[in-house]
C-alpha cells in the first residue's frame, strides 16, 4: 500500500488494491484534492481513520442518454412542488449530507476536516451545489467537483420524499445541456440505479475522464 507523502503524488491505479484503494495518508489540501479527482480518485474514510484514497475498479456513473425519470417523478417534477436552485447554499447542503440520517448507517464519513476541505473548494469554484426547495426551506440537495466535463458527485440528502431525486435529475439535465460527458456517482448506489446510473470499468471512466 502506498503511504502519500507532503509531495503531490498519487500512484498509478494500476497498483490500486483489489478493492480500488489508491493510497493512505496525504492531506485534504485544495491542490492535492483536485489533482486526485482529475486522476480518478477520491477520498473515503471514517472519523478514526487515516485518510484513504479510492478508485475503485468499476466506476457508477450516470450517461446522460440513460437517465431514467418514471412516470410517477414525472408527475411530481410536472406538479412543481419543489424549486431547484444550482449553487446558492453549498455550506448548507453540505452540513445536511453530513447531519442526516440514514437507514443502516451509524454515523457518517463526512468528518469535520471534510466539511472545511469542500467548502474550501466550494470558495474557489471548483466544488457546487444543487438546492431544493419546498415552502422556501431546504429540504433536498446534492454537492460535488465539477471538472468542466465530468461533475463528480459527492453525497446527497432528501428531507421529503423524492427530494433528492429532483435534485438528481434537474442536475443530470443541466449538465446534459452544457455538454459534459457524464455524471460521476462513485460507487454502486442502488437508489441512482432506479435513476439509469449504472457501472462501468475502470479503464473506460478514465478514457472519458482524460479525452
């Protein structure tokens, strides 16, 4: 396993671990966060642990040709009870991914120094924000890195039903619209699944990731 030094440095995938870890160690620096997403990786760790670098060898992604939208959130996205907005609360969608609660899970991977490290991003205009609205509070949202061609999404929340479904979908159209390639959802999801997202290898994301 490679241990990341003070240098900016991350090894090749190819000497990833079976389960798609990249490196252990390093920093939640702006320059070091980003040169991981423009390789492929990611950070994924718990409060106790040391910071551990992913890539896993097969990739969730949304193509945007692929999204699934049912009859039923049709109905709801037609009926507009929910106001979508792009990048006008990140520090608030953020601390909700961190603080909501889910089904199975005791707690969460979004450590304090993770907050401080994204809205950091988030100051420099390289991490963004989808809000959802209804009654003018928050009640769904996602967050993540957008490298211009690729968003690489980073957690999600719902406080109502289907909010973070919209909240999903408005941003797959949006980015649909403005060319990007495609719509980075990390890992296996079976709730982006239901949406058209689905694996692909390694090897392909990096393809579209670098062209």
């Amino acid at each position: 396993m490679y241990f990341l030094s003070r240098e900016l440095y991350f090894p090749p995938l190819r000497h990833a671990s079976p389960e798609g870890i990249v490196a252990i160690g390093g920093d939640l620096s702006p320059e070091r966060l980003m040169l991981a997403y423009r390789s492929g990786i990611f950070p994924w760790f718990e409060d106790d642990e040391p910071i551990l670098w992913w890539s896993p060898p097969e990739r969730m992604v949304l193509l945007f040709t692929e999204l699934k939208v049912s009859k039923s959130m049709r109905n709801i996205l037609n009926r507009n009870m929910f106001t979508v907005t792009f990048n006008t609360a990140f520090a608030d969608v953020i601390a909700n991914c961190r603080d909501i609660k889910r089904e199975g899970q005791p707690g969460t991977w979004i450590t304090n120094d993770m907050t401080r490290a994204y809205c950091k991003l988030h100051e420099l205009g390289h991490a963004k924000s989808v809000e959802v609205w209804m009654d003018g509070q928050l009640v769904g949202g996602l967050y993540g890195i957008d490298l211009g061609h690729i968003f690489c999404g980073e957690s999600m929340f719902s406080k109502v039903p289907n909010a973070s479904k919209v909240a999903f979908i408005a941003l797959a159209k949006k980015l649909e619209e403005e060319n990007y390639r495609l719509l980075d959802c990390q890992v296996h999801n079976s709730h982006l699944e239901s949406l058209g997202a689905r694996e692909i290898f390694r090897e392909d994301f990096l393809e579209i990731l670098t062209s």
